[in-house]
C-alpha cells in the first residue's frame, strides 16, 4: 500500500500541514524541520504527485472555478456543464465572478489556493499566467475554460474563435453586407481579439468590403444599447449596413438600441449577428443569428480534463480540447 502523507506526518512528528508546506512552501518552514520531514520522505518512500494528490484527498472536495461575467447566461451554461460532470464524482464547485477584472480575479485564485481546492477552472480576465503557476506550484492542477495560451502547459478547452468570427463575418458578406462594424470589448479578452481577427480575414477576401471597429469597455446588454444609439445618431451614409458583436449580450443591446430606441430595422437597415447562441439568442424581439459555442460541453469537458490530471498528473492524454463552432442563421442577418 502506498506511503501516505499522514505515515510521513508521524515518522517526522510533525503535522500533516507541516508536510504540505515543506512540499508546497519549503520557504516557511523551519530548515530543522524540513530536513526531518525530508529524511521521513526518503525513509518511507514517498512520492511527491502521491503527496500532492492525498494532500488534495484531504482538501474541501470542491472545485473552483472563475468566469469572466456570471450574469451572462454562456457562462451560466458552461458552470452548468461542469457542476453536472464534477457531482458525478461527489465534488462541488466554487464560483468566482472576475466580472472582467484582474484584481478580482487574482483575489479568487488566491482565495482557492488557501482552501486548496481539487483543481481549478478559469476564463482568464487578464494575462493571469504568474498565479495560474503559482496555483499549480502549490499543486492545484488548473484548466483554462473557453481560452488557451499559445506555448503554455497548462490544459485548456476551447471554441476555435478566429474560425468563429470568420464565420460570422463571412456570413454578413454574403448576405451582401459590405459596411461591415465589429462591436467588441476590452483587448485583454482574448477571445474578443479573435473573433475580429477571423472577421479581418473575412473582409480582407471580399474587394470593397470593410470592417470598422467599436469597442465597448465590456461586453454587456448596456453597453450593447449605447453603440447601438451612437450607430443611429450618425447619417445614414456613415452607418454600418451590418453589425458583427463579439457576443450576444451586445448583440441583444443593438437590437434595442438601432430599433426601439433608433427607429432602424434589423435586418433590413442593419444586419446583426451575435456570437456565443444563449437561450435568449433565439428569443428576442429579432431573433438572433449567432455563432453557437457548446457551452455545456465545453463545461463538462473541462472538468473532465482537470480530473484526468488530478489522477494523473503525468498522463498521455489530450491537454487542448478545441471545439468548432457553428453558424446559426436566424431572422436578424438572413435576407
Ligand atoms: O465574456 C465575453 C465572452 O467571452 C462571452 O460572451 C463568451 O463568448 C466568452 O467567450
């Protein structure tokens, strides 16, 4: 039977906290200490994944996991996915809220290290790289959620969104569409980066076509509203004749701004496509094309993943799940 944490614990005569820090923080422990620790380590034979494992085998059985607005029902969606696969191996999840913010979002991966949760979920809100391996240095495996970093370790799973925007944009186009507007967010979400440079590519295929960019300070139904009442205050001659919004939050907030605030019509005066195909896409006042993420699965799938490599930290198995995602035409872009 393996050595377990608590056997190395009591040859040492220390507690089972103490063999964490001296595994995890060396630095705050007594070097007297950790020497003993180390000596019971080598004495009994212990492996160190084995010992970061029974460590978490100790841990809260939970979870955690940071989404970048829970008010958006994708990532409603996506926690729903990964709440249904993490129950079905008696884990809870924790959900943190970065509501696009860095300093948030730090305060919770901070906040899932102290409770030394299983492993942990995230759709980065920033370029989170230092504390995401800070995490997995304390031995807390972390999966990134609908995003992933070029040359990095760590696991993702994600929608291909340069392949998305191409898709929305190329769809705008061929509906003869050639005053082609990208409502987007902050740069630092990189998915909103991606779909405008799928769109690019689109554009720059069709001769006389163009893509103007407006950026919003986050992706919401409000801040969907305001470009769309901004895009109606300008002449006629100066508008957009179809919309692309990085999401459909904004796209939602277009619909209201260009027709029930600005008298327009969608799709006849502006076409608009969302992105992401949430419950409401298909329920509004113009019911929206969008471009379907699979955010159940994309949920299910990335817990899955985070207990592959909690069991097996080592494994050969895939670290990068990318999905495709999927065109969905409805009334606000076709004819
Ligand atoms: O949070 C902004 C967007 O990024 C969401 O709507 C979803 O598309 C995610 O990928």
């Amino acid at each position: 039977m393996a050595t377990s944490v608590r056997d190395v614990a009591v040859a040492a005569g220390v507690s089972v906290g103490t063999v964490s820090n001296v595994l995890n923080r060396p630095e705050k422990v007594a070097p007297a200490t950790v020497e003993r620790v180390m000596a019971a380590i080598d004495e009994l034979g212990f492996v160190r994944n084995d010992a970061a494992r029974q460590l978490r085998a100790g841990s809260s059985r939970s979870i955690g996991m940071i989404v970048l607005d829970a008010g958006n029902p994708f990532f409603a969606a996506v926690a729903r996915g990964a709440e249904a696969r993490a129950d079905a191996d008696g884990l809870s999840v924790l959900l943190g809220n970065s509501d696009e913010n860095a300093a948030r979002e730090a305060g919770y991966l901070e906040l899932f290290r102290e409770q030394r949760v299983n492993g942990v979920l995230i759709t980065p809100a920033s370029d989170a790289t230092e504390n995401l391996e800070r995490l997995r240095g304390a031995g807390i495996p972390v999966v990134l959620v609908d995003h992933e970093i070029a040359g990095s370790e760590l696991c993702s799973v994600s929608v291909d969104d340069v392949e998305g925007g191409y898709l929305a944009a190329e769809h705008l186009l061929q509906q003869g569409r050639r005053r082609l507007a990208f409502v987007g967010g902050p740069p630092t979400i990189a998915q909103v980066t991606n779909r405008l440079e799928g769109a690019r590519r689109a554009v720059a295929e069709v001769a006389g076509a163009r893509l103007e960019v407006i950026e919003m300070p986050t992706l919401t139904v409000l801040n969907g509203r305001a470009a769309g009442e901004a895009i109606v205050a300008r002449e006629a001659a100066d508008r957009p004749d179809a919309i692309f919004a990085a999401n459909d939050l904004l796209a939602v907030g277009l619909v209201q701004g260009l027709t029930i605030l600005g008298g327009l019509r969608v799709p006849d005066d502006i076409a608009l496509i969302g992105y992401d195909d949430i419950d409401f896409a298909s329920a509004t006042v113009v019911p929206l094309s969008s471009v379907r993420q699979p955010a159940e699965e994309i949920g299910h799938t990335a817990v899955e993943l985070l207990l592959k490599t909690i069991a097996d930290p080592d494994g050969k198995y895939e670290r990068r799940v990318r999905f495709r995602p999927e065109l969905v035409v409805r009334e606000s872009s076709a004819g």
